[in-house]
C-alpha cells in the first residue's frame, strides 16, 4: 500500500476517533448528532464504527441478591440505561444468586463483541478475578471490562439525591450536630476500602464539609452501629445514613436498620446511575480505539 494511502487512512481514522468521543458529554450520555451536518457520503463525518459493525453490547454485571426487589431494582436502572442509549444492546448477567447468570449470558453472545460494565462500586474480588474470569472462560465473545463504578462525582450527585429523599434538608449543612455514615458492603481489599474513603470525602465535599464516615456491614471495620456510637460521642447526635449499595439486599437492610432516622434508600434506578453505567461502558469502547484502527490499516 502506498505511504500516502497509509497516511490518508490514518487521518480518517483519528477522524472517526475524535468523532466518536466527541458525542460523549461529561455525565455519561451521547450528545445528539447535528442533523445540520451532511451524512459521511457528502463530506461529513464518518461513522464511529467500521461499515456493517454494531456498537458493542452492554453487559452490566450484578452481584445478585436473594431479595426479589434487587433485582426488579437492577431491571429499572437497565431500563433507564435504554431510554437514554435507544438502540443499543444492553444485557444482564449476575455473579451469583440471580438469573440470568453472567456465564449464560455471555454465552448468548457467542460471537459478539461485549462491554461487561461491573455494578459494583469499587476494586473489590469481584472486579479483579471473578470478571475476568469469566470473560476468560467465554473466548467465544470479543469482550473487554470496564471500571467499576466508583468513586465517580455521578455516584455522589446519586448519594445526595437519595438524602434528599431522606429529609436531608439545606438546615443540615450548617448544623455542628449533623453527620453522615456512608454505610457500604465492606472488602478485605485494601484498594475497595480505599475507593469508598474517597468516595465519602467526595460527598462531605458535596454536603459543604459535613462529617462522612465510611462504614461497613462487613469484611471491615468500623460497623455502622459502631460509626453512628463514635459520631454521638463526638456531639453528632442528627445523623444520616447514606446506602451505599447498588440494589436493596441483606447488607443494606441491615444497615438502615442501624439508622437513628430513616436511611437513604440504596442508589437503585437513579438517574445518575444510569448516565455512570453508559459513561464507564464509553470509557471501555474509547480505550479499544487504538485496536480498532489497527484492524482497519491491515484490512485496508
């Protein structure tokens, strides 16, 4: 092939690259094509994907709970994610305990290319072996794993929403009593712990320097009774909890019971999360784009 072809191919190349991440916006969804434009055909720009290819499917991995309302939680927030991508794959698989199960989905995509997005919010076990794992045991599926979740700034815009629906009021901002317990799942993990940390100076950041103590309901320490005792010693009697979960279940039940008030519900179906999932999956797609321009010099 000729240097100047070579060249040629590559700026078309860089060019369907800047457009593809120029329709990403910063919260996670895909700005609207300017319809103003000409199509490719008449000097516009060219598709992000290759002719005939299909963006990958989004496969958000779930824990799984044996609490029926985790799991019409995970299916609301998918239907967000579609409301909010329209035309776009996106599939569940769960890592225990629920259908579908990750292998059985993944094997529904024999041949396809998938984005596993973990619902799951820091660099726990789950993340660094079990995906991997299992995209290892399905070489049938071009795949690649996105992040997990957290910490992100759309992660806090949901905890502060979910507080807000708790009674958490402009009041509180300013009062020397109020604090907040994040209370989280917990991880022998070192970096997961590390990632909720941030996590809780995030939202203290957010609630205008109110006091958020990391707790767990397991794997680590302190308890969310145990955070709540320390915070009322310290004169922090008006005290929150925020569910850092991603779904209702065992953990998070537990940990709203400690709750001197009503505790914030788990993060669920809201909309922030459904802009994070379609953020991480994008980041994931972004980052094979160097690969993709690779297949498209050797079939050139």
């Amino acid at each position: 092939m000729p240097l100047d072809s070579t060249a040629q191919l590559l700026t078309r190349v860089t060019a369907q690259l800047s457009t593809q991440l120029s329709l990403v916006s910063r919260n996670g969804t895909r700005r609207p094509m300017d319809r103003t434009r000409p199509p490719a055909a008449a000097g516009g720009p060219p598709s992000p994907y290759a002719p005939g290819d299909a963006p990958p499917t989004l496969l958000v991995v779930a824990h799984g709970s044996r609490d029926p309302r985790a799991l019409r939680t995970v299916l609301a927030l998918l239907d967000r994610v579609r409301d909010l991508r329209p035309g776009l794959d996106v599939r569940l698989g769960h890592i225990e305990l629920n259908r579908p199960l990750l292998p059985d989905t993944l094997d529904g995509l024999r041949g396809a290319d998938a984005v596993l997005v973990p619902l799951l919010l820091g660099r726990g076990h789950h993340v660094k072996h079990d995906l991997p794992a299992a995209a290892a045991a399905a070489p049938f599926v071009r795949t690649r794993i996105a992040a997990p979740l957290g910490p992100h700034p759309l992660l806090v815009e949901a905890l502060y929403g979910r507080l807000v629906e708790a009674g958490w009021g402009a009041a509180d901002q300013g009062d020397r009593h109020t604090a907040v317990v994040l209370a989280a799942a917990g991880s022998r993990d070192p970096d997961s712990a590390q990632d909720t940390r941030r996590t809780a100076r995030m939202l203290e950041e957010r609630l205008g320097g109110v006091p958020v103590v990391p707790a767990y309901a397991s794997a680590a320490s302190p308890t969310v009774p145990a955070a709540l005792r320390r915070l009322a010693a310290r004169g922090r009697h008006r005290t929150f909890v925020a569910s850092y979960f991603t779904a209702p279940g065992r953990f998070a039940s537990a940990a709203a019971g400690a709750a001197p008030r009503a505790a914030a519900l788990p993060l669920g179906a809201h909309p922030a999360m459904a802009r994070l999932l379609l953020h991480r999956y994008d980041q994931a797609v972004s980052a094979t784009a160097p690969a993709q321009a690779v297949r498209l010099l050797a079939s050139a």
